[in-house]
C-alpha cells in the first residue's frame, strides 16, 4: 500500500518502523529536518519536511496516489485538519487520526465524510489503558489479547515451577486438565521461539502462549501459573493523560495512589479524581518518599511518566524496595526488550499497544483483528473465511489442507454468530465453512501478507 504518515513523533516512528518492514510505499511528514533525516537513514521510507495540513506539502508527499493517511501529530487539531485536506482536496480513500480527546468519536456525524472525514480514529492514551486493565483483571498473564469481540483471549503466560501442566508435554494438557479447552500456538524458551508439538515439555520459565475461550482464561493461567491474589493495591508513578485515565477507571476497584512531579498537576488530579484516591506531590525515584507511602505494600507499581529512564529507575528502585510486582512504560523499543522480565515484571511498549489497531485497517482481505506480539516480533491475526470451495483458499478445506507459510498455525476458529458462536480448537480434520472467524499466530511479520492472502476472495479458485 502506498501510506502517507503525518507526524514523526513516537507514535508515528513505530507506526512506519511496523509498516515499512511489510514492504508498503511509506511517505513521512514532519516540520522537522532532523526527525525526517533520521527516519530516512534508518528506515526504507522517504520524507517530506514541511506542515502537512498545507496541500502543497501534501501532494510532495504523493497525496494523489495515497491508498491511505495516517496522522499521529502531536496535536488533535492537525491531525483532523490533515485527514480533511486528503479527503476533500486528493480523495485519500482511508484516513486515520490519532485524537487524545474523548470527545470525537468514531462514527459520528462530525467525522464523518462532511465533517473531517476521518474514517478511523486510534487514541494511544486508551490503548495503553485498556492493555493495562487486562493485566490487573489477570494478574498471572503477561499478554491478554481479545479477538472475535471478547470470545477468545491469546494469553501469554511464564510458566511457574509446581503448577499442574509444569514439567509435562503438550500432548499430556488433555489428560491433566480435561475441563479446559486450549491451544497452545507458540513458545519461548531463553528468548529462542521453540515449535511446540505433542511432545514438546513445558519447564519453570518458558513463555506460553495460548489460545482459549474467554471463560476459560483463569483456568488456563492457574494451570501454568502460581495463582496471584487479586490486585487492590495499586501505585502510579505519574500522573499525565495515561495516569489519570487509569486513576478514573480504577474507582472503586483498587485503592489507588498518585505520585506526580509538577504541583500544578497534582491540583488538576486532585479535582478530577475522588478523594479516595490519594494525589501526592513527589519524585517517584525519591527512594524515601516511596518508603514513607508503603510501596512494599503495593499489589501493582505501575511507572507512567513520559520519559523512559524515570519509569525503568522508579520500577526498579519499587520492586527492590517490596512491590510485589511492576510495570514501566517504556516507548524506546531497545530499552523494552532489555528490560521485560528483568527487575521489571512487564514493559509496556505504548506504540505497540496501538500498533494492532492500526495495522487491522492496513491488511488486505477480511482481516478484522491484528495484534503484536513479543514487541511487534510476531503476530496474531483473525481473519474471515469467505466465499465457497471455487473462490476461497480456505472455505471447505481441512486444516491440514490449507498452505500456511512455515511456522504459522490456526489457533482457534470462532464458528456462528452472537449468543450462538462457536469456539472450536481446531484438529488437522476440521472442515473450514464460510464465515469462519480463523485466528493465526504468524512468528515472523514477513510471513504476513501470504497470511493475509488465504482471506482473499477469487473469481475463481483452484489449488
């Protein structure tokens, strides 16, 4: 696909860095010459230095060819003006805005086509938020992914010493655990992905990840994790769009305390949030200040700061002073990678988190879910089976029928619609029908597009 990329901020660095190694033409808009340079050399993409909400920087970028936009500025503004000029002025057919404000939403009348024709809209801020919340619900997992709208979770879960399938093969999880219907779709021992099979034996340490029905993930994750109590003690260090947003959504559910730095902050928080919720001004990498407020106490330390360094160091310095188990946002992808299940439970990549939502609108054919995994390494993808046995390469075929690409393989398949669907654990004899929502863990994002072309409808089909 030809993609213009307005804004060469964070987000906008990792959507081009994801999109450029799946062989899309990439044009990127940025008033600065350095951040323009720099993506250039390091990066197979061209740059454009100039305001892209002007026409004439717009059509030097390719506007006229553009089979999509994609504005991540900093600011909601620009990105909505953007999305307008592509629409009205080259006909952009898809346009996509990063808003951080709630209040555009989606499918409104003031999106829509008339108003700033943005046909999508991803807020990273609500990403990340999200992404928490599914950690805190399962405090066990190390990933919790949804895919045919809440039905069925991948989990990505490390494998702990004295649970029931530690120590056993993959072929024994049905005689050990019968109640529990699962898919084991990949493994990562040491950081080296590992093809599981039958015979395949799970030890204290691996990284797991399994598909199963969303009823079924606490039991999947007891099965291979000591099980965790509840979090009700929580502690945010940093109390930005991120902080407040899972300050508000944590009322009533966990005790909640707020370290922010700036005191102007601390007086926006304490009017925006209860006064069960405790605002307090500080340094959350003042050693005593975290003493003094009890982190050894927390059931969560979540580091949400806007710089790297002040969210790895006060994880860090939390986790050794007693907080059961951290968390640090950490946007520089080098610096997550080092530090995920290090001192640091879990490195929380806010890219990555919004990366998935974005690259559903970017596949081609009935892709309807995307998301990243392992910090964008590997994916899982939900695709629907369309058309019948002529025009399809997946409709009235078994699972051993269909030609994957190496080491990709159908997890699960959600069969029927609303109260009526179907999850189904798939074997080598399962017939493919219409309408099949097939979820595929895919280890390398190269192998993508022969993915995504299973879920391409024909003229006709042979083969």
């Amino acid at each position: 696909m030809n993609i213009i990329i307005f804004g060469a901020g964070r987000v906008g660095e990792s959507v081009a860095e994801s999109l450029v190694s799946e062989q899309n033409d990439i044009t990127v808009i940025d008033q600065d010459p350095e951040r323009v340079r720099a993506l250039e050399e390091r990066l197979d993409l061209r740059g454009v230095v100039g305001n892209g909400i002007q026409p004439s920087v717009l059509a030097e970028a390719g506007a006229k060819d553009a089979d999509m936009l994609i504005a991540c500025a900093a600011l909601d503004e620009s990105n909505l003006v953007v999305c307008k000029v592509a629409h009205d002025v080259f006909h952009v057919p898809t346009t996509i805005a990063r808003l951080r404000s709630p209040e555009f939403e989606e499918g409104s009348d003031l999106l829509g086509k008339s108003g700033f024709a943005v046909d999508h809209v991803i807020c990273p801020e609500e990403s990340v938020m999200r992404y928490i919340h599914q950690l805190i619900d399962y405090p066990e997992a190390l990933q919790v992914l949804e895919f045919a709208q809440g039905r069925v979770c991948l989990i990505a879960v490390r494998a702990t010493a004295g649970s029931a399938l530690v120590g056993h093969t993959i072929g024994e999880f049905r005689q050990l655990v019968p109640q529990v219907d699962m898919r084991v779709v990949a493994l990562y021992r040491l950081d080296a992905e590992m093809t599981p099979s039958a015979s395949t034996r799970i030890l204290p340490g691996d990284e797991v990840f399994i598909l199963a029905a969303n009823d079924q993930i606490r039991s999947v994750l007891a099965a291979l994790h000591a099980r965790d109590k509840p979090v009700q003690r929580v502690m945010i260090a940093g109390g930005g769009k991120v902080g407040l947003r899972l300050a508000r959504s944590l009322i009533g559910q966990c005790q909640v305390k707020i370290v922010e730095a700036s005191a102007k902050r601390c007086e926006y928080l304490a009017s925006q949030l209860p006064s069960s919720t405790l605002v307090l001004h500080g340094d959350c990498t003042d050693e005593a200040l975290l003493k003094e407020e009890n982190v050894a106490e927390m059931d969560l330390f979540l580091s949400l700061t806007s710089d790297d360094e002040d969210n790895i160091m006060a994880a860090m310095l939390a986790k050794r002073l007693g907080a059961r188990r951290v968390m640090a946002l950490i946007n520089r992808r080098a610096y997550a990678e080092m530090m995920q299940g290090s001192t640091i439970d879990i490195a929380i990549s806010p890219a990555q988190t919004v990366i998935g939502e974005l690259l559903a609108h970017v596949r081609r054919g009935d892709v309807v879910a995307v998301h990243s995994l392992r910090r964008g390494a590997a994916e899982a993808l939900e695709g629907v089976a369309r058309g019948d046995v002529k025009t399809s390469r997946l409709v009235g075929r078994r699972v051993e029928e269909v030609k994957l690409p190496k080491g990709a393989r159908i997890g699960a398949i959600v069969r029927g619609e609303g109260r009526d669907a179907e999850v189904l654990m798939p074997h080598h004899d399962t017939l493919i029908q219409a309408d099949d929502h097939i979820i595929i863990f895919i280890p390398n994002k190269r192998l993508v597009r022969e993915v995504e072309k299973l879920f391409q409808v024909g003229a006709t089909f042979f083969g």
